[in-house]
C-alpha cells in the first residue's frame, strides 16, 4: 500500500465523522425560529445537540480503537433506519448510508492496522 492510500486510509473515517457531526449539528437550528426567550433556545439547543454529543463519544472511542468505531457505527445505522424506515424512508438514507460509510472504513482501517502503523 503506497504511504498516500495509508494515510487516506487512516484519515478518511475521522475527517467524515467530524464532517457527519457537523451535518447532524446543523438539524438543530431550526430552534432558533420559534421566537422563544434564551432560557428556553439554550435548553432547546442543548436536547437538539444530544445526537451530536452522542456522535462525538463514538468518535473519541473509534479514534483509537477502529473495530469499536466499526461497530458502534454500524449499530447506530442500523438502529436509526430500524427506527424511521417505516415513515421516512428518505430519512434513513440520509443519515443510515453515511454512517455505514464510516463503519466500512473503519473496518478496513482496523484491518490494515499494523501496516498502518508500521508506517508511523
């Protein structure tokens, strides 16, 4: 594997989870609307945000460990499409291809691991 595959191998997941963060993140302005005083857009941008926060979590743990991150994302596609498919289709698409994206990739970083590291 030449050193630029090996370093977008390694990159690729966490720059597309902190990109897939950002997008989610992104659902919870429409908060701002509702015209609401800024107790209650504060506690309404805090609920908004928990997926995010969720998100970063998986993100922290998969950074080091990849087969977590393989997993975690994998569960988390799978739970949300189970969730929403029945209505929203379009939803499940949206949210559950990129988050299988990112377990696949890191899959394979998991399993190109000690060639990635022996690159370092």
């Amino acid at each position: 594997m030449s050193p630029v595959a090996r370093r977008l191998l390694f990159w690729a997941p966490r720059i597309l989870c902190i990109a897939f963060a950002i997008f989610l993140s992104l659902f919870a302005l429409d908060i701002f609307e509702e015209g609401h005083g800024f107790g209650q857009i504060a506690l309404a941008l805090l609920i908004h945000m928990i997926p995010t926060f969720i998100l970063l979590a998986v993100i922290f743990v998969a950074w080091r460990w990849e087969w977590a991150g393989a997993v975690l994302f994998a569960a988390a596609a799978a739970l949300y499409a189970a969730k929403v498919l029945p209505k929203h289709p379009s939803w499940a698409a949206i949210i559950s291809v990129p988050l299988l994206v990112i377990a696949s990739l890191f899959l394979a970083n998991w399993l190109k691991r000690s060639e990635l590291r022996a690159a370092r």
